[in-house]
C-alpha cells in the first residue's frame, strides 16, 4: 500500500470540504449551473490551471500540462442538481428550496478539484496532459451534457487518449471503489403513452373503450416483455412512473398518459425491446377498441469499461489504496450514466466511489442522502492515481 495520492488528498481535504459545502449550498438544475459554473473557474484560476469556457454552455476544461508528449488523461465530473428538497439538516444544506445536490455530484466536483490540486502542485509535472472535464447537465436523461460538450472538441487539442470517472454509491462500503469490465450501467430509453378512449359517465362504460382500463392492460401487458420476449440471462427493467388520466370519481377520462422507462445492456436488445414495446402497446389497445400514440426516446447508451484500461486502474488502486479496496463489482447497475458518450469514442472506466456506511441507510436522489467527506480523500486520489497510472504504464 503506497498512500503516495492518498497522503496529499489528506493534507487537502480541507480545501476540498470547502469547495463541498460551497458548491452543495448552492446547488442548481441541469444547464443552469452558473454560480457552479463560476466557482469551478475561480478554484482553477487559483490553482493555475487554464481554464477553457464555452458560449452558451456551464461547462469547464481544466488542462494541465504534461512533461512530455505522453497520454493524454481526462478526468470527469458531473456538475448539476436535482429538483429535491433537502431534509439532512447539514450545517452547509442547500439554499434553495427543491433543489438539491442529492446525487453527490458535489462530491464528483470537490474530488476533481482535489485531484487538479495535487497533479498542478509546484514542482510536479505529469507524465503527459491531464484535462480536466467539468460537464453539465448529466442528469437530464436524453441528451445529457457529454454529448454537446464533446461535438464542441472537450475530447480534442489535445486528443485524450484515457478518460476516467466515478460515482459515489452508497451500496458500496466507504473505502471500498468498484470496478467492471465491459456493461457497468445501462441504456436508458423512456416512452410516454396517450391512451384514446371514448369519456364519459362511469355508470356506463360499456358505451366505449375505457382509457383506465386499457391503460392498466398495457401496463401489466409490459412486464409479460421482460419474462417473455428476452433472454432470462439478459438482464432488463421496464418500470412505468407516471400514469395520469381523469378528474372525478364518475367521469370516464378521455385520455390516459403513461410515462416510463425501459433499461437495457446490449444494443441488440434495446433495439428489440423497442420494437416489442411498440408491438405489444398497439395489440393491447386495438384488442380493447382504443387508440393509442407512442413516442419512444432513446437516451443514454449503456456504459461499457475497456478491459485494459479498467485492468490498469484497478492494480493501480491496489497499489495505492492497498488489496482490499478495489474490487470487481459482480454485476451492472441499471442505472444510466452520460458517461457512455465518452467512452464510445475513448477507451475509459467509470468507476463506483464507496460510501456507504453500516446502520446509515441512504440511497442516491433521497432528500437525506449525504455522503460523509471522507469519501472526498479517497475519491481524489482515486482520480490522481488513475491519471498516474495510465500515463506511466499505459496499457
């Protein structure tokens, strides 16, 4: 076990717990982080690093220069909020009512931020460009913030050859970080479902297609496609959020909107999951007399890990955490994470920050989750090591 990272993000936590608590005051909704946006440029602009902005964008790039013309590392945080109200009660809660960085993205900031400080200190030079990649938007669900960010170059001059990222997760013990090669998250693909009956009195509804009741056949009929139509070895999640129709107890509605989402591993299976979706959707309608109109999105697609960059990290945080730390996580999430727009173009891994402590249960977009900052040291020199590791010994 070298501690070599670990030591100096001790040393720096209190500048990182700082930019925590500054950045989880305030915390704002995807493509508005503006006061996120100008705190990240004023830590860099201290830490001398270059910083470059975008027209019309929150994001940031933070570029270090490296010694000599070795890999080019990138290193990511994701940067907004979500609409919750906090209820932790932290002395550094949010501000803003219905806002909340519940998800730890303050936690992915303050820990890149750390990571920048100790790559840039004075007397440092890293084997090669490390460029710093604060991006917007991750949790807006369709087009997230990478897929802009990286049409407008964050990828190029200088054309990185590495790119690394993590997540805090509570399922993962506080000092553990998980790795995984190949599908680590999901695709995640989201439907909306107009159901077309024919209103009326609710003493009568022999007289037309009932829009309730169709809607509750499509969405019991839903699940039959993932028992049914894909391979039980194939994992798939097809979950309905929202379902709204109707205003009285005696009033047959019209219409009836279903909202969800379907989550998928492998694109051979989003693509039949989608057209099964459609399939089964217009049959449970048309056998019940109903109309219906569907509008299916594809959003982000499922994060898969280079084998030789993950393999590269993970000895690498043996090293500096010591064995026990990293280990291989068995399964994917069926979360979804832009994350996968960067590692279609660059080999990467997205890595699962561990903080997840025993009698203190928490889970991500709750409005008491709160990650204890000693995940901060840890996340930091996860992300140093990393950028370390792949420039020296590149796999």
């Amino acid at each position: 076990m070298a501690e070599v990272w670990t030591t100096e993000a001790r040393r720096a936590l209190p500048a990182m717990r700082a930019w925590r608590d500054a950045l989880h005051q305030e915390p704002e909704l995807s493509t508005e982080e503006h006061r996120t946006h100008d705190r990240i440029v004023g830590a860099l602009t201290e830490l001398g690093i270059p910083v470059r902005t975008f027209e019309g964008s929150t994001a940031v790039i933070g570029l270090i220069p490296g010694a000599s013309a070795g890999p080019v590392v990138a290193l990511r945080a994701d940067m907004d909020a979500l609409p919750v109200t906090e209820e932790t009660g932290l002395p550094f809660r949010s501000r803003f009512p219905g806002r909340m960085h519940a998800c730890g993205h303050d936690v992915h900031m303050a820990c890149l931020l750390g990571a920048a400080a100790m790559i840039s200190r004075r007397g440092r030079t890293p084997a090669g460009a490390v460029k710093l990649i604060f991006q917007p938007a991750e949790e807006e669900g369709l087009v997230g913030g990478a897929q802009p960010l990286i049409e407008r170059g964050c990828l190029e001059d200088p054309k990185v050859d590495y790119i690394v990222g993590q997540h805090v997760e509570p399922k993962v013990p506080l000092g553990r970080v998980g790795w995984r090669v190949g599908p680590a998250y999901a695709a995640a693909d989201f439907f909306r479902v107009t159901v077309r009956g024919v209103g009326g009195h609710a003493a009568s509804p022999h007289q037309g297609p009932d829009a309730v009741v169709v809607a509750s056949e499509i969405v019991t009929g839903l699940q039959a496609l993932v028992s049914r139509v894909r391979d039980p070895l194939d994992p798939v999640v097809v979950s309905v959020g929202s379902i709204h129709g109707g205003t009285r107890n005696n009033i047959l509605p019209r219409e009836v909107v279903l909202e969800g989402t379907v989550r998928t591993l492998r694109p051979a299976t989003r693509d039949l999951m989608e057209r099964a979706f459609r399939r089964r959707v217009r049959s449970l309608a048309a056998s019940l007399g109903a109309g219906v109109r569907i509008e299916y999105r594809r959003g982000y697609p499922a994060v898969v890990n280079d084998g030789a960059t993950t393999h590269a990290v993970a000895r690498a945080l043996e090293i500096e955490l010591g064995r026990d730390a990293p280990f291989e996580v068995p399964t994917p999430l069926m979360g979804a994470e832009d994350f996968s727009r960067y590692l279609e173009r660059v080999p990467g891994t997205f890595l699962q920050l561990g903080v997840g402590i025993e009698g203190q249960p928490a889970t991500l977009h709750s409005p008491t989750f709160a990650p204890d900052e000693r995940a901060l040291t840890i996340g930091a020199a996860v992300l140093a090591a990393s950028a370390d590791a792949l420039q020296r010994n590149p796999p």
